[in-house]
C-alpha cells in the first residue's frame, strides 16, 4: 500500500468542493505518486468530475479530462 492512500481517504469529503484544476491537479498527483485510491475516492472524483465539466471554463474541461 502507498504511503498517500490513507491520505487519499481522507480527501474523499472534500471532493464535492474541489474546482476543476484542483482535481486534474490530485490526479496528475495519483499518477506521478502511483498511488492507487480508494475505489469510493475514484468515485467522488468522477462525480465531482461531471457536475464540473458543466460548469467549467473550456481550459478548466481540458485540465480535468486530462488529469
């Protein structure tokens, strides 16, 4: 298990007010950490994800989708 998957747990009920930068920025994170989250931190984040995408600037679209 990753050091960061405990705390990757603990960023599940801030998820819900994350923008759309700071999520592809915790997922680039995750990636670049191969830390592999909680299957319920997965799915917040997509989640979170789609109510963002509608809302979001067209960069903003960009960095979430490829975080």
């Amino acid at each position: 298990m990753p050091l960061v998957t405990p705390q990757l747990a603990a960023v599940e009920p801030w998820i819900p007010r994350l923008s759309a930068r700071i999520m592809s920025q915790l997922q680039w994170a995750m990636v670049a950490l191969r830390a592999a989250p909680p299957p319920e931190v997965l799915r917040a984040l997509s989640r979170q994800g789609a109510r963002e995408l509608r809302r979001a600037a067209p960069r903003e679209c960009a960095q979430l989708v490829w975080g």
